[in-house]
C-alpha cells in the first residue's frame, strides 16, 4: 500500500464540499453518487444505513507510525457521506476495543501493510485497493459515458490495478494492462484474458481512456494527450507531468483519499 504524506492530506476536512462540487462539474456525479455506483447500491439504501451504522476509526501505531492528518481526513470523508463517524481516543488494540464499546458497527484502521473497513456484524473485510479500483472505474465511467466495449488502458498491475481492471471486465470493456514488472502485468493479462502491453510509450498514444494506476510520477506526458482523453488517477503521486494534466484537467480525476474511503464505506456498510 502506497503511504500517504500527511501534505497531501492537508485541507481534506475542510475543502470536501469544493472537492465535491468540482467532481461533479466534471464527471455529473457527486462522491456520493460515484460511492454508490462502484458498489452496486442506491442512495435511499445508503440514506437508511446511515441512519442505523456507526463508525470508528482506530488510530494505528504500528510500522511507520500515524500518519498526521490521516484519521482526521477518514472521519470527515465519512461524516460527508451522512455517517456518524468518531476516532477513538486510544490507538490500536486498545482503541479497537473502545470503538466496539462505543457502539461502532464499521472500523476502519490502516497500518503500513492494508487499509480495511470491517463490518462487525457482517464479519466483512473491505480493502481500501479493491474500493480505490472499483471506485475509479466508477468515475471513469462517469467521466466516459458507457464503458462497454471501450478499450481501456489499465497502467500498474499492483492490487488497486488489478481491482480496477476486474471492474472493467465486469463493465464489458476491453481490457489492457501494463506494468514495469513485465511478469506482473503477464500475470494479471493471463488469468483474466486481458491485452497486454509491453511498452507503455506506445500504449499511451494508442488509448485514450486511462486508468492510472502506478505509483511513478510523470509517465503520462503532454505528447500522449489527445482531445478525447479521459483518465481516472488513483496512483500516487500523480503520474502525469503537469503539461499533461493542464491539457486534460477537465477529463481527470485524481484524489490522495476520497474517492477510495467513500467507497470502502459504501461497500462496507451495506449487505451486498
């Protein structure tokens, strides 16, 4: 899992509600609305949750440490949604009894290895990679319009990559992928009968509709831009140089946290 700076999650808390409009000029759907889709569920099913679910984030020491501003930026994304959410006063083991005792039915907690949501009553695990994909295909599909047999370019083939390329599939896109490790990107082709691309320069100026899924900076540059270029940009840092993004700022989403917590909630929350 890629570990956040606590620079880029300064300002989450109180920008969301700008955050929120911009999403929505550009893909026409709110965070909420793109939570919900990535999970298959409706807002009226996601209103009654909220009325009845109570969530806890645990404050986690182990590793590297907390990150600061992480547990605050978790609870105001989730707050956003219409969730009651609190961080516990205690951190780790302790905190996650506190959460329980307090009432939580979802805790959500991140050391260096995973982030996960977990439904208590359910006895559900959702990691933030299989959300953060799901819900970036989600808003690439806002952004495009119907995905179905749109090829697709997925760059990286780590687990939020793979994530978002099964939710293509699912989709009926035309998949392809890259990645760096060559038996990486093989692998992932292979098992669910994806293309694959070997040389990310010429890939990039055959696909117009991009997941970017890499944690390497400025892969995407001005050159592969085209007037209908569209990309959804979980990896961090960002992989396109800022002439790229200047020339598709109005066709790219990216975020450090929003789009992947509010579709952990979404996906957790809810008995689907």
């Amino acid at each position: 899992m890629t570990r956040l700076s606590s620079e880029l999650l300064t300002g989450i808390e109180v920008e969301l509600d700008i955050y929120d409009k911009e999403l929505l000029r550009k893909t026409g759907s709110t965070l909420r609305q793109i939570a919900c889709r990535a999970a298959g569920v409706t807002q009226l099913e996601l209103d009654t949750a909220a009325n009845s679910s109570q969530i806890a984030v645990i404050p986690i020491t182990s590793g590297k440490g907390i990150i600061e501003g992480f547990c605050d930026a978790v609870q105001s994304i989730v707050n956003y949604l219409g969730f009651k959410a609190f961080i516990t006063h205690c951190h780790d083991v302790s905190g996650l009894a506190e959460g329980i005792e307090r009432g939580a039915e979802v805790i959500f907690l991140a050391d260096d290895e995973r982030f996960v949501a977990i439904n208590l009553p359910y006895r559900r695990v959702v990691d933030n990679t299989e959300a953060t994909g799901r819900g970036y295909v989600a808003a690439l599909e806002c952004l495009k319009g119907n995905l179905h047999g749109q090829s697709v370019l997925v760059i990286g083939a780590g687990r939020v990559g793979r994530s978002a390329a099964r939710a293509l599939k699912e989709l009926g896109a035309k998949v392809a992928v890259f990645d760096i490790d060559q038996t990486k990107a093989e692998i992932l082709a292979r098992e669910y009968k994806f293309g694959l691309e070997k040389n990310l320069a010429e890939a990039l100026h055959k696909y117009t509709t991009l997941i970017d899924a890499s944690p390497a900076p400025n892969i995407i540059q001005a050159e592969h831009i085209k007037p209908a270029t569209v990309v959804a940009a979980p990896g961090i840092p960002l992989g396109l140089s800022n002439e790229a993004c200047s020339l598709v700022e109005d066709r790219l989403v990216h975020d450090p946290l929003q789009i992947g917590v509010a579709t952990m909630l979404v996906m957790s929350v809810l008995d689907k």
